[in-house]
C-alpha cells in the first residue's frame, strides 16, 4: 500500500504536492525534498558554504518549508521558493558567522595577532573563481545562474534592490568571464533576458 501511494505521490506537479503537504502530508513533502534536496545543496556550496553545512541548512531549509509549505501558491516554481528559504538562511548564518568574526578581530588586534592570508596557490575552476567574487557578487551570481532565479527573485530574496542585484551579477560575471578566460581561453557565457 506504502508502495503505491509514493508511486502516485511521485506522479503529482510540485504544485499538487506542495498543495498535499499545506494538509500535513509529509509523504507529499518528503517527495519534494526528493526531488530538490541536491540542486539546494549544490547552490548553497555555490554560494560558498561546504558540503556538511550545505547539508545542514539545505535540512533546515526543508523544515522551515514544511512548515510554511502553505504559503506556496505556485506563482513561480517549487524550486525557486525552496532555493529563496535556503539562501536567507545562508545569509543568516554569514551575518552571524560576520559579527563573530569581527569580534573575534577586534580581540586579535587587541592581542597585537596579524590576521590569516588565503592561499594565493588556489586551483581555478569555476568553485575557485567562484570563491574570488565578493560573498554579495557570489550569492547574486549563484542564485540568478547557479539557481536560476531572475534577478526580481533574487532581489527580493535578499531584501536589495533590483539595480544592486544586477550590478552584483555584472560584477561577478565580469570577474569570473576574466578569471576563467586566462588560463583555459573559455569565456563564461550569460544568460540574457533574467531581468
């Protein structure tokens, strides 16, 4: 019997599912976070987290949408909105993560310590490059390409206005476009029309 429902609930839109899970179904959500548990994951690395807190939040992110799987009403897709939940919890956590570190740099000039210097030796791929960009010019990038939210989307996601989102997006297309074209010649092609 178990078999057969999940083969139905397997067949249904995320919007029907979405719809089966405002009910309480966590069968219907379960097969939700299925279906887009890696692309979370893969944009929160995107975004500069590692694997085991890209799992963690990506674990929070479905949580905070099953409880809040009411509120989708399917204007845009399951994804988008699952995507949206990860990101501000991302942010979340950089704002914490932020303040800690400027404490703790304050504690270390006091104490007279010089800061860490990255590594300059890193390889270039496109996590690297990625890792170059400004963590505002990362996020906006990895959510309008990584995550494919227009630019509206990302705006409102990360509460900035819609002319700071596509700066940021310029900025680190510009960046990762140069960074990548030296060493390989491969030029990053953009996506138009995510306005």
């Amino acid at each position: 019997m178990t078999g057969s429902r999940n083969t139905r609930l397997a067949g249904l839109h995320d919007v029907e599912l979405a719809a089966v899970a405002a009910t309480g179904d966590r069968a219907a959500f379960g097969e939700l976070a299925r279906r887009h548990g890696s692309a979370v994951r893969a944009l929160l690395r995107r975004m500069g987290a590692a694997a085991a807190e890209a799992d963690d939040l990506a674990q929070d992110a479905f949580l905070a949408g099953f409880e809040r799987v009411a509120e989708f009403r399917g204007e845009g897709t399951f994804a988008a909105w699952i995507k949206k939940i990860a990101a501000r919890l991302y942010l979340r956590r950089l704002q914490r993560e932020r303040r800690i570190a400027a404490l703790a740099a304050e504690a270390a000039a006091d104490e007279g310590e010089a800061a860490p210097q990255p590594d300059a030796a890193a390889r270039i791929d496109l996590d690297e490059a990625l890792k170059t960009l400004s963590p505002a010019e990362r996020l906006c990038v990895s959510l309008c390409y990584g995550a494919g939210v227009s630019h509206a989307e990302a705006a409102e996601a990360l509460n900035l206005p819609l002319g700071t989102v596509k700066s940021h997006v310029k900025r680190g297309l510009d960046k990762l476009r140069t960074r990548l074209a030296a060493p390989a010649g491969v030029a990053l092609e953009g996506r138009r029309g995510n306005g």
